[in-house]
C-alpha cells in the first residue's frame, strides 16, 4: 500500500481525496480571501473592534482600568476621588456598550449576508443532485425494464424518478408547521 503526499493532500489506498474535492476546497478558500479582501474600511474596522472586544486582554484591560477607578473613588489609594457617586463610570460603561453592539451587530449582519449565500451555494448544489439522481433512476429502471429485473416495475421507483419541485416541498413545510404550532396552542 503505496501512501503518499501529492501537493498536500493524502493520497493512499485509505483515505484517498478525489481530485474534485481537493479543487472545490482551493476554490472556497479563494473565494474567501476575495471576500475578506474586497471588504469595505467600515467592515474592517467593526470586524476589528469585534475580535478585539471578543478577546481576554479586552476582558483584562476592563478589569484593570474599571477596578482602579472604583478602588481610587472608594478613597483607598489615599488620592483625591473624582467620580465619588461611579455616575462618570456608569455614563462611561453605558456609552461604551452602545458602541461595541453597534460594532458587533454590524459584523453579524456580515456573517448573516455570507451565511446566506453559503444557504443559496448549498440549496443549488442540492437541487442539482437531487435532478442528477433523479435522471440516474430514469436511467437504471429503463436498463432494468430493458433486462426484464422485475424490480424495474416497483411502483415506488416511478415516484423516485419524478423531479422534486422545491417550491412545493418549501409550500408543505410552512403547512406542516403552521399545522403543528395550531396544535400546540
């Protein structure tokens, strides 16, 4: 059993990539350097101050600053208070908080827009499998009822080898579940 490294990809008798898969995977990753290229210095910058806001040093930093202005205005490092009533801290903490969701929404409405295309990739991709199988079981039966395989004449087969309409699956799954939510109630 011959293994191998062919261009970073393992190649053996177990474990073998086919050549497709390793093609779709350098064309995602591509894409999503394209995508994180072509991004706008808005986006940029909520995704900054999100992964900065999103880390332990930011965590810490807030620990170390917010646990200084409280022990200074308690009067325990003997220094003058300058925030005695925390109002300048509670104003300071409020303002911050409205920006850093601010940020993150923004980044989130990103994800959501590249979630949403990755949803419409996947339903594409589906949708031609389901008619590539579909046309593969036209196929097979004719070969079958050709060869006289009494399995050819399963009347299930004839159902399998009609296209799926995804509008009506889509239309039938609303159904079902405005069926099941009058239910609960």
């Amino acid at each position: 059993m011959a293994e191998e490294r062919d261009s970073g990809v393992f190649r053996g008798t177990e474990g073998h990539m086919a050549e497709i898969v390793e093609r779709n995977i350098q064309a995602l990753l591509k894409r999503r350097k394209t995508e994180e290229h072509n991004r706008t210095v808005s986006e940029r910058i909520s995704d900054g101050v999100t992964k900065f806001t999103g880390s332990m040093l930011f965590v810490g930093l807030h620990l170390l600053l917010f646990g200084i202005w409280v022990v200074w205005n308690l009067g325990w490092l003997g220094l003058p208070p300058f925030d005695e009533s925390f109002v300048v801290l509670a104003m300071f903490a409020s303002v911050e908080a409205i920006f850093l969701s601010t940020f993150v929404l923004i980044s989130q409405n990103r994800m959501n827009i590249q979630a949403d295309k990755r949803a419409d990739l996947d339903l594409q991709v589906s949708l031609l499998a389901e008619h590539e199988i579909t046309r593969l079981v036209t196929l097979v039966t004719a070969i079958a009822k050709k060869l006289d395989i009494a399995e050819a004449h399963d009347p299930e087969i004839d159902e399998l080898a009609r296209d799926v309409q995804p509008e009506k699956v889509m239309d039938t799954m609303e159904h079902q579940q405005a069926r099941m939510e009058k239910d609960k109630r």
